[in-house]
C-alpha cells in the first residue's frame, strides 16, 4: 500500500507553518508554527489531532533547528518524518516567475531556478529555499515538491500579463504580472464551482482573498485571466501595509523632492502604507470598530479600501463578460461581514447583491450570502492553501510513481 501522508511547509524568513495530512480522507493528524526563528524568544506550537497543545521556548538558531524540532514533536505523536507513511513534503514556494507552471518535484535544477528568481521575490524565494534545503538534509531519500504561488496565474494570456513598456527591457529583467496567491485561487474558484453544483471548467469566478496581504482574480472555466498583484504584491487592492496601485511618478516625486532612498520608499510603500498608513490600523476589526465610534480617519480608510475592491469587481466583470459567482475568502473575506456588504452596494444592476440575514451569519462551511434567486451568486468560501498544496503534492508524486 502506498504511504498516504504529507507534509506541508511553509517557511518564511523567521518562522515555519506546517500540516501533517492524511490525503485518504484529507484530515489534519498535526498543526504548527514555529515563529521569531533566530531569537532568544523562539517559539514552536504544535497541536496533534484531537487538540492538546503542546508549546517549547527558547531560542531556535536557524531552520535547521526548527525543522529538528518539528520533526521531535511529530515524533512523540508517532508521525516522525522517518515514518514508511510519509509520501513527500509539499513547499510553499511564492515565486515560480514563467518558468513553473505547475507542481513540480524538486531538484538541483530546480533549486537553482528558484534561486535565480530571488532578485523578483528578495523577501520570499530565499527563505522558501531554506526551508527546502533544510527538509531535504534531513530526508534525502523522500519527494519534495514546490507548489508556486504564481503558478495558477500563468495562464493569464499575455495581454494582461504584460506591462506597457519597452519589451526588450521588460524581458531582459523579468518584468511582468506573475500574480500571487494562487493556490488560494485556485483552491477557492475550484470550491465555489462546486459549493454551485457546476463543473469547475464551465464556471466564471471573481475571487476576493482578502487578508493582510489582498488581491483579486478573474478566473474563466478554472483558469486565471487577470489578477490584481504584479511583479510583486505590492501592485493591486489596498491592503493591510501595501499601498496598491498607485501613479508610479508617487516614487519618483518622493525621491527628487522628499530626498528618500529607494529602500526608505519600498519600505513606505509595503509596510506603511494600506490602511495602517491611512488611520494608523491595519486589523479590521478594529478599524470597523473605530467606524461605529464615529472616527472620521478610519472611516475614510475603511471607504478607500472598499472604493479599490469595487473598482477590481467591475473591472473583473467587464473581463469575464459572464460571472456566475463572486467568493470571498482569507481572513477579512471570510469574516468581516460589513465589508462583503459594502463592496457589492449599488451594483444590483449588475446581479449583484448580498442578503443580510445570510451574511451575517458566521461559520467555517462554504456558503452563499446572495438573496435567493440571484442572477449571480456570492459566496464566503474558506481558502485551504494548506490542502491545497497536500493535494498537489500527492498527486504529482503519486501519479508518477515517485515515492518512497
């Protein structure tokens, strides 16, 4: 019988998420986190199926400390990386760049790509390879497989996926919309098509992954056509830190007359800019709790956050032609009922429209939150990266013979 389990990492550049699954039935056997990696207060939680967490601290050097006590916790549940049930090890990997279209077994080669792509994605791609070079010493023997963020966006045809400028030096330096997000992309379009009881490949779907990070996708019969990110995922929505879109002459003005650096205004742009630079918050939550307390700041912020969103949802519609659903996902999506209310106001013309009772509701369970009848669906649906990653991982190393 063929080992059945995978696990799924996610390294960033001081911490790991991880999840032990089980593909037969797509259960959970393990959850964790080790964060703040390289400090004095280093942290890993790990909790077993059936709850009961268990906590360490104390400082964790690198990843490859991490990963050994990873591998220490899973073992005293009896799911040690040694074990024959172990299939392969699935990596988040943000940057694909045009090169990785899809699920791919990892190699030297492959390393290398991954690491030539770091000049697109300096902040992801290198500790996604620490992680896998990590993984990789502590099980040579065992699959891994990088599953690409960009990977779904990839069928964007050209016309959305080129920039306007000179095309020799967009292609000399990688210059184009590669789009990020997209295993949750792909996850959700997939799970709406079905929360709709309609194939996936007949299917029209604006995505709205709204978290922290935020972006958009156009996805006709289950493959991307447009989405909001860019080069990087600074481009699109506005967001918890990122500006989004933005007149690009901003950094130009910025340097000549505010005599900022260009790191000064990376910085600016990803990490204070969104809604923490518009009212000083960046959790919904409370930017919506600041709204009903009549604070004009946050209101203003909550309201250029929403006027992006409608415009991408029109934008979105106007590409697809047809839209059978629109899903919201990711933190916010899933959870802040007031923005899936605002985002969609006034577009009733266009079969758009949320039901009160229903979005108001919370659960973890796909769900529509349009009224009855609706020419157009509205969905919250639950984004899964995790499983999604699980199944790409098992597929591809199942599928080709290549495990252990």
């Amino acid at each position: 019988m063929s080992p059945t389990r995978v696990l799924v990492l996610n390294s960033g550049s001081s911490s790991v998420k991880y999840q032990l699954l089980d593909m037969r039935d797509d259960s959970r056997l393990a959850v964790g986190l080790v964060e703040r990696i390289g400090e004095q207060t280093s942290r890993l939680k790990h909790t077993p199926a059936g709850g009961g967490s268990r906590e360490r601290g104390g400082a964790i050097a690198d990843h490859d400390a991490a990963l050994k006590a990873v591998a220490e916790e899973l073992a005293k549940d009896g799911l040690g990386l040694d074990s024959p049930e172990l299939a392969a090890i699935g990596h988040r990997v943000v940057h694909g760049g045009k090169s990785f279209t899809e699920p791919t077994v990892i190699d030297d080669a492959v390393l290398a790509e991954i690491e030539r792509l770091i000049p697109v994605a300096p902040l992801h791609n290198p500790a996604n390879l620490t992680g896998i070079r990590t993984a990789r010493a502590l099980r040579p023997d065992l699959p891994q497989v990088a599953v690409f963020d960009t990977a779904f966006h990839t069928t964007m045809p050209e016309s959305a996926a080129r920039y306007a400028i000179d095309v020799k030096t967009a292609d000399e330096h990688r210059i184009r919309r590669y789009g990020f997000h997209g295993t949750s992309h792909a996850y959700v379009s997939r799970a709406t098509a079905e929360l709709l009881g309609k194939d996936p490949a007949e299917t029209n779907v604006i995505v709205l992954h709204l978290g922290n990070g935020a972006s958009a996708s156009a996805v006709r019969g289950g493959r991307c056509v447009d989405t909001s990110m860019g080069l990087t995922p600074l481009e699109g929505l506005v967001m918890g830190t990122r500006s989004g879109d933005m007149d690009p002459a901003v950094i130009f003005h910025l340097m000549r007359v505010g005599g900022m650096s260009a790191d000064q205004i990376d910085t600016l742009l990803n990490k204070k800019s969104g809604l923490i630079g518009l009212c000083g918050d960046n959790d919904m939550r409370e930017i919506r709790r600041r709204v009903d307390e009549g604070d004009e700041q946050a209101e203003l912020a909550f309201d250029i956050y929403i006027h992006r969103l409608k415009k991408y949802i029109g934008a979105y519609y106007a590409v697809l032609g047809r839209v059978d659903a629109v899903a919201f996902t990711a933190g916010v999506g899933e959870n802040a009922a007031p923005v899936r209310e605002a985002a969609l106001a006034g577009l009733e013309e266009l079969g758009l429209a949320v039901d009160g009772e229903r979005n108001a509701v919370r659960g973890d369970e796909a769900r529509l939150i349009s009224p009855e009848g609706a020419r157009v669906a509205v969905a919250v649906v639950p984004t899964d990266e995790e499983l999604e990653i699980a199944t790409q991982t098992y597929a591809l190393v199942i599928g080709s013979g290549n495990h252990t």
